[in-house]
C-alpha cells in the first residue's frame, strides 16, 4: 500500500483510507470483520466521529490488539470547550484507546462557527488542552464551506484539514488545496466517490483524488470486496487512464443539475429550510442507504422538505442552477 506523509503532522498514512460512516448499519461482528479485513489490506487511516451513531464503539472492537500503526481519527461538532473536553473522553472511551491521533472540528460551517470554536472558551481550547495532555496528538477541521476552510487554515491552527473532493466536486483545486500545500497542512478527501454518486467508477474517482493534492482519501466502507476493490487502488497506485478519465466525464454529466455541493450559497431561505443539512440527509438517504439514521437526523429539525413554499429565492443564489424547489418536492414524496 503506497503511503504518504499527512502534511506537517509527520504522520504517514496510507493513501486510501477507511471511512467510518457506513459501519453504522453493520452489525459488531461484521463491522469488526471489514474493519479488520481493511487493516490486513494495509488501510492505516480511520476516520470515525462522535455523530455516526455506534461507529466508534464498533471501531474500538475492532481495534483491541490493533491499535499500533493505525492512525485514528475522530470529530465532534461540539463548538464549546467544555462540551469538547466531555466530547473527547467519549471518543477515547468508545474507540478503547489512550490517545486519539487526530481530533477534528467538525463541519464548521460558518465564519462565525469558525469564530466561536477559535474563541476564548470554544472548541479549539480543550483540543489543545487535549493535546498537551497526550489525549489528542493532532487538530483538524473538516467542512463544505471553501471560504470558511481556506480561512481556517490562514489560521495555522489546524495540522489537517478535512473536505469533500471527487471529480464532481473539484473546486477546491481553487483555493483550499493550493493554501493547505502553502502551509503544510495535511489534506483529507472525504466524498471521494461523491457520497456514492461516482460508485461505479469508483477507482477511477480515487485515482483522480490521489493525483490531485489530496494525501489521503476516505470512502465510505461497509463490506470485504469494498476493501479489496479500494486497497487495489492504493496497492496499483498509478494516475487515471484516459478512458478512466473519460468514464468519470460521462458520469459527471450524468447527474448534471441534481448534485448539491453544500456550498451554502442558496441560504438563508425566507422561510427556515436548512436546505443544506437537507440535501445532506437526503444523500446519506438515498446513496448510503442510511434511510433510519437519516431520517433520525431529519425529526430533529424545525423544517422538512415539505415546508417548502416553493418561492424560488434560492435559485439564483445557486452557482450550479440547482433547481432547488423542485429537488425539494421530490425528496418530500419520497421521506412521506
């Protein structure tokens, strides 16, 4: 398995890696199975976080007599240090270790959530306080927002940062990427398969990420033969073919105007809709097949799909003329 150093944290990391998300509807013994058949595979990265249910929990079991040569890496989206700190021994509790390699800030989604986690009493004080405890060696930040990132990492208070990146999603190229490579700062690809979007293209989709800036990428992984068909990738570690290339264009077209890039543009709507935090439901629903957490996550808000008035604000704020309202209407039908 091909490795590389994750930026200025000195960490060396395989170039694909294990993301925790779809273990959730894995039963222990199963989880615990494709965890370990990853680690055989050479995978050394995963990436877990506090929101993903019993992904931890899962993770730690698999970790017991594992734990040396895995990079570990968890988040929370607590933004106060006092919540953090509780965060943080939750995470060491579950996941059955010492120490956390990497604690992240998780999807920071505004300038000032970005404010308030960096600000006396925020998050980013007990990750610090953590890491001088030996709790947490490495701090990131993960989100959708490219402004808020990049201005993260202008921070130089962040060892990582952690964005989505697939050949759909490749505006990061811009600024994000370019600014992180400026200051040492490790670059996780999450999305890499666009949240399933690009599955049947799926090596092609993490070729594309690994030749483009990004150090290690984290598909979602919830069976043996995804781990054989992603450690393939990092094994054969090689740039894309031109057909590979031209396969990705023609699956890129293919979702034209329907694939939401959570950049936040389209916010606030006149009426209360979380529009981002919806479309993000809704994939985990339809491409994770995550459909009881998903719409776990979608009781807990104040508005649904089907409060939309169809107004229309939102789409001329939308850079991709995603047709919002309609998007809205057919994800109500299909959640009813």
């Amino acid at each position: 398995m091909k490795k590389r150093v994750l930026g200025r944290t000195g960490l060396s990391v395989s170039v694909v890696g294990f993301g925790g998300i779809p273990i959730q509807r894995l039963s222990p013994d199963d989880a615990v199975k494709v965890t370990l058949s990853a680690l055989d595979a050479g995978i050394d990265f995963i990436d877990t976080a506090r929101g993903y249910t019993d992904s931890e929990q899962k993770l730690g079991a698999a970790l017991v007599g594992r734990r040396g040569g895995v990079v570990l890496a968890s988040k929370s989206m607590v933004r106060d240090a006092e919540g953090m700190k509780g965060e943080v021994e939750a995470s060491l509790r579950e996941l059955g270790t010492d120490f956390i390699d990497l604690y992240q800030l998780h999807n920071v989604a505004t300038k000032d959530q970005l404010q308030t986690v960096l600000g006396p009493g925020g998050a980013c004080e007990a990750l610090e306080e953590a890491r001088e405890q030996g709790k947490v060696r490495f701090i990131g930040v993960t989100g959708h927002s490219r402004a808020v990132l990049s201005e993260a990492v202008e921070t130089d208070r962040f060892d990582t940062v952690q964005l989505p990146f697939n050949p759909i999603e490749s505006e990061a190229l811009e600024d994000v990427i370019p600014a992180a490579r400026a200051r040492g700062v490790g670059i996780i690809g999450m999305k890499p398969v666009a949240g399933g979007a690009l599955a049947s293209v799926a090596a092609a989709a993490l070729r594309y990420n690994l030749e483009r800036g990004v150090d290690v990428v984290i598909p979602g992984i919830d069976s043996v033969s995804q781990v054989r068909q992603n450690a393939r990738v990092g094994v054969d570690f090689r740039p894309c073919s031109p057909e590979e290339l031209a396969a990705l264009e023609k699956e890129k077209s293919s979702w034209g105007q329907r694939f939401c890039r959570r950049c936040g543009y389209c916010s606030p709507c006149p009426h209360g809709l979380n529009i981002n935090m919806l479309f993000l439901i809704q994939a985990y629903y339809e491409r994770y097949d995550l459909k009881k957490w998903s719409l776990e996550r979608l009781a807990g808000l104040d508005t649904h799909y089907g409060d939309c008035r169809q107004c229309g604000e939102c789409l001329p704020r939308c850079p991709y003329e995603l047709d919002i309202p309609h998007m809205m209407k057919r994800f109500a039908a299909q959640v009813r």
